[in-house]
C-alpha cells in the first residue's frame, strides 16, 4: 500500500492571519510593491504613497525630538532688505601709492595722460592732440627740465630692464610699436621703479 501524500506544512507569523487563501493582505511592514500586471504608474503611485508616510512619521519625530530645545522669536521688524550690493570700483592703472615722491608721481600723471589724450608715433604731439611716452612726460612735468629729464633717464631704465639694453632711447622705443599700450604699462612701471627709489 502506499502511503498518503503528505504537503509541506507552513508556520503561520504573527504578523498574517491565520488564513490559508491567496488572497490575504500583506503584513503592515511589508514595502508596496505593484502586482506583476500592475503598470509603471501604479507602482509609482504605491511608492509614493509609502514615502508620504515615511516623511509624516520623520516630521513628528523631529518635533517630538526637538520640542526642549527653546528658540527666541524671530523679530521681523528689526529685518529690512538686504544691503545691495557694492558697485565695483574701476581699478585705475598701477602706480605708486599717493603721497609717492615727485618723479614717480610725474610719470604715473603720464602714463595718465596717454589714456586720456591719446597715443601717437613719430611726433612729441600729433594734429589730433595725441603724445608719445616723452610728450606726456614734457606737458605733464609743467615746463621742469629737471624734473623731465630725470623721468626720461627712469623711463629709459624700466624700458631697457624689461626689454633689453639694447634699446637707444625713449622715442625709438616709442616709435617701434603700433599702439600705445606698451609704452603707457612702460610709464606706469618706471612710476613705480621711481618711487621705491625715492626720487
């Protein structure tokens, strides 16, 4: 004879009832999870659905947990608009510090005086108005001839430093470039050169 068939028996938890039909709800831990033929937002919605109560449940923790902790009022009325903000300063050309000696403020009023007036080759002043490096020099140093020639000797020093020394002189370094930048940022270096020597 043969024996009956035995099944495998199951414990039932206590988090199920005691029920043998498929159709039981699942344990009240158990994540949301969409049946098989459920579609994409069916499950989305069950996700959602579980992290509202997540974040219900964090938002009573956090007062619970922090409701000893005293807080002062916020005093609105002493908030006003925040402070706009800072308009930026221009940064001018480098040069010496105010208060430089009187050569170093001589040439840093030229290098000043090339980007107001304007730039030009081959002449001290052209039609226009514009100066060369030794034009500037000449109408900013008010008629000195001292004070012009030392500013030239200063000039000539910063140029053949940066350059070389195989530059002549002050004009032929003037005349070799094609706009003014060079010889202004030359200026305003000879200005600072001046200044830390003191003269």
């Amino acid at each position: 004879m043969q024996s009956p068939t035995q099944f495998p028996t199951r414990a039932v938890t206590a988090e199920e009832p005691p029920s043998g039909h498929a159709g039981t709800a699942p344990p009240a831990a158990a994540k949301p999870e969409g049946h098989p033929g459920d579609g994409l937002e069916a499950r989305l919605a069950a996700v959602k659905g579980e992290m509202d109560a997540r974040l219900a449940l964090a938002a009573v923790a956090y007062e619970v947990n922090t409701a000893h902790i005293a807080t002062p009022p916020v005093d609105w009325s002493r908030i006003g608009a925040p402070p706009a903000p800072a308009t930026p300063v221009p940064a001018g050309p480098p040069g010496p510090a105010p208060g430089a000696t009187p050569i170093a403020a001589l040439l840093h009023r030229a290098s000043l005086r090339l980007r107001t007036d304007g730039w030009c080759a081959g002449a001290l002043v052209d039609e226009d108005g514009h100066l060369c490096a030794q034009g500037a020099i000449r109408r900013e140093s008010g008629g000195d001839r001292h004070a012009e020639t030392q500013a030239m000797d200063v000039l000539l020093e910063a140029i053949r430093r940066r350059f070389g020394p195989h530059v002549e002189s002050v004009p032929s370094f003037n005349d070799a470039w094609g706009s003014g930048r060079e010889p202004t940022r030359m200026l305003e270096q000879a200005a600072i050169l001046a200044d830390a020597r003191g003269i």
